[in-house]
C-alpha cells in the first residue's frame, strides 16, 4: 500500500503502537541484578501476573523486591514464589500478603519449554524484572544456568576491563580537542 510522504512520522521512526500491539512502553518497578550475576541467562520470556488489586497499588509507589525470587511449574502452571511486593500502606482488611505465590501467564508451548528445560541439572527459571507495559503488570522471567564462582569472577574482571577502556577513549579524546 501506498503512503504519501507528507502522511508519514517525520520523527523517522515507527508509528507509536496502539492498544494491544506489541512494543508499548515500559515502566520498570523492579530488576533482578542479582539474578544477572549469579545465572548465566540462556533465554527470557515475557510474563503476564495475576495480582490482587493492593498488589497493583502497591508496584505503582515501586515498592518490590525480587533478589530471592524464582519460579516453579506445578501442574502445568507457572508460579512465581519469594518475590516481596509489601503490603498498600493504605489498604484495609482487602491487603494482601507480602510474599504470598502469584500465578504467571504464559502459552502452554512456553511453559511446556520452561518446565522441560527446568528439570535439566543445573537450570532454574528465575524473575529478571517487574514493570508495567501498556497499564498492565508483566514480569521477565529467564530461564537460566547457575554460574559457578570462577564463572563470576571473569565476568566482573570483563566489566571493569570494559569500564577501563571506555575511560582510557574518553579520556584520549578529551586530550585531542584540547590540542
């Protein structure tokens, strides 16, 4: 189909998405670094949660903790258990409670891939993040391989090899625009 020039976005990207298509905004409540550190990251999904309504609330004061979070399929479901979202400072009797299991949204091909991968020696899924993507509460879960200490070592020795670089450019650059 033919668009004409004068029609199309100026600012040279893509139109905004609309309701319910993918790649709308996110606003991140909560990240899992400690996750990145300890497991090596094989693949990642995208998760829809069931919450409480005080559940809600209280992710958009960006109040949670994932560090000891992690998922567990039962009877094919997946479920996310540890992952602290504190009670609604304003909440009454309806409060829910701090670290109780919430239940993940997924296709039955990605929990049948999760579960299967899961139960290799070694491999656990856990939560990378909590955020909101159109109005609604979604997590990223990965599933993910143990790194072993040395493994975290050499990952930490790389980043700061990288930090050194990127200053030691800065830094040369910096020296030519002043001669």
């Amino acid at each position: 189909m033919y668009v004409p020039k004068e029609s199309q976005p100026k600012h040279g990207g893509a139109a905004k998405a609309r309701d319910g298509e993918k790649g709308g905004k996110r606003k991140i409540v909560a990240q899992n670094k400690k996750a990145r550190h300890d497991y090596a990251i094989i693949d990642t999904f995208e998760a829809g949660l069931v919450l409480m309504g005080t559940e809600v609330k209280s992710l958009r004061e960006g109040r949670t903790s994932l560090t000891d979070g992690f998922v567990h399929i039962d009877r094919g479901e997946a479920w996310l258990h540890n992952a602290h979202i504190p009670e609604y400072h304003q909440g009454s009797w309806t409060n829910h409670s701090a670290r109780r299991k919430r239940k993940l949204l997924l296709h039955r091909a990605e929990i049948d891939k999760l579960e299967s991968k899961s139960q290799e020696t070694g491999h656990t899924i856990v939560p990378l993040a909590i955020y909101f993507k159109d109005g609604r509460a979604k997590a990223e879960i990965a599933l993910a391989r143990g790194k072993k200490e040395y493994d975290k070592r050499q990952t930490l020795r790389e980043q700061q090899d990288r930090r050194e670089a990127a200053r030691a450019i800065a830094a040369a650059k910096r020296r030519q625009r002043g001669v």
